[in-house]
C-alpha cells in the first residue's frame, strides 16, 4: 500500500486525494519532522523558500526494514514502476 | 531595386526560437509517459541546438545582409530564444540540485523510524497503525512510503 507523505497541509492533501481518486493514505508532516529524521529535507526547496521534503521512496516490510529505496538527484527523474515491483515481489 | 526584390528573408531565427521553446516545453515529456531519465539532457540539448540556429540566422541577416535581410526580426527572435536558453539553463541546475545528502537516511536492510503523522482528515495515523490495516480489510504486506515534495 502507498503513503505519500509532504509537508501540504491535510487539506491540501484531502483535495488532491479527492482530484486524483487516490485511495492511499496521504500524511501531512508540515513542520518536516519526520522528513528531517529520515534525513530527507530539501532545505528552502519549497515554492516560497519553504522547506520541503525532497522525493525519495522506501518499500517497508512488516517488520519495518527497507527492501528497496530510491533518492532522485534530479526532480524530473523518477524511479520506474518495474523497479519497484521487483522489490515488491521479493516480499513475501 | 534588383537587389532588394533578390534578398530573401532568413527564417533561421524563428525556427531557432521554435526549437528554444520545444527545448523547455520537453520537460514535460516525463508527464506524458516517456521515460524521464535522458529529458532533462534532450531539453538541454534542444535548446542548445535552437540557439546555434537562431546564432546562425543572425550571421545571416548581419554578415550577408546583400543575401538576406531580417535584421530587425531575427534580433528578436534571437533576444526571445536567449530569454528561452536562460530560463532552461537556469531550469536545469535548479531541478537537478537536490542538496539534501541523505547520508544518514534509512538504507536498505536497516529498519525505519516509526512515527505518526496527521493523515488527509486531520486523524493522527502510525506507522504501525498502517500496517495493522482497516477495518474488514487485509493488513499490507508491504508499505511504500512515497515522500514528495508537496506543493501540488
């Protein structure tokens, strides 16, 4: 299951989940907090200097360890879709 | 009086800015389903490109001014594509400068920080209670935390 989780505001969020008909958990952290403990802050890398989170995915299993992760250096480059799968088939 | 009917009016500039503007426009490519790694570089490129026409147009128009005329149009067009060229230069370093390290982030085969968080409906949710799943629903396997930059 995916949780997308920035620093939007719950309704912000809420109107995006709604536009897209997303069925996921959105999580709002709009102070960075647990971006800043994933070591994941884009410091002022927001629209109006604002700090953000910069894209990054982790695939968790049950136990909480990270089967497959991907960081982009660049914002137009996104992992693929049979990356990630071939890290989801891996868990059983 | 021959001489000005002959002249023939160069186009170069203008397909020049065309390509600039394709250049910064293929950014989107990645929006349309292309594969977005090599884009950032064919925007680049594309926009390079559009500059040494609108560069070779204004040779043209300046330096063989008795073969071609557009003197006037191709320095605008070519003040508009550098305007294009800036903005993609400037576009691609921003985009590409992530200055976060991330030296310390989870790595794989090393468990996450559990935490909670408010959801989209203002309710606080765990990361524990995401694995326990809802009501009359299978708990996930898996969990793919997606972090992004928000903003949308």
């Amino acid at each position: 299951m995916p949780v997308a989780i920035s620093v939007d505001p719950p309704e912000v969020s809420e109107n995006l989940r709604r536009k897209r008909g997303y069925t996921f958990p959105f999580l709002s952290d709009s102070k960075a907090e647990v971006i800043r403990r994933y070591e994941l802050l884009h410091p002022r890398g927001g629209p109006d200097g604002t700090d953000i989170s910069r894209p990054a995915e982790f695939l968790i299993d049950r136990s909480g360890t990270v089967r497959w992760e991907n960081f982009t250096e660049d914002i137009r480059v996104r992992p693929r879709a049979n990356e990630l799968l071939a890290g989801a088939r891996a868990i059983r | 009086m021959a001489d000005t009917t002959a002249r023939r009016l160069t186009l170069a500039p203008w397909m020049g800015l065309l390509l600039t503007v394709l250049g910064v426009l293929s950014n989107g490519l990645p929006f349309m389903g292309f594969p977005a790694g090599p884009v950032p570089w064919i925007s680049l490129l594309l926009s390079l490109l559009g500059f040494v026409v609108v560069l070779l147009g204004l040779w043209r128009a300046f330096g063989q001014s008795a073969v071609y005329k557009g003197k006037l149009s191709g320095s605008i067009a070519a003040a508009f594509s550098l305007l294009f060229l800036a903005g993609a230069v400037v576009f691609f370093w921003s985009a590409r400068h992530i200055p976060a390290e991330s030296a310390a982030a989870p790595q794989v085969g090393q468990r996450v920080p559990d935490f909670a968080l408010p959801d989209s409906t203002g309710h606080s949710v765990s990361l524990t209670q995401l694995f326990s799943g809802s009501v009359g629903k299978e708990p996930p396997k898996a969990l793919l935390l997606v972090f992004y930059r928000g903003y949308w």
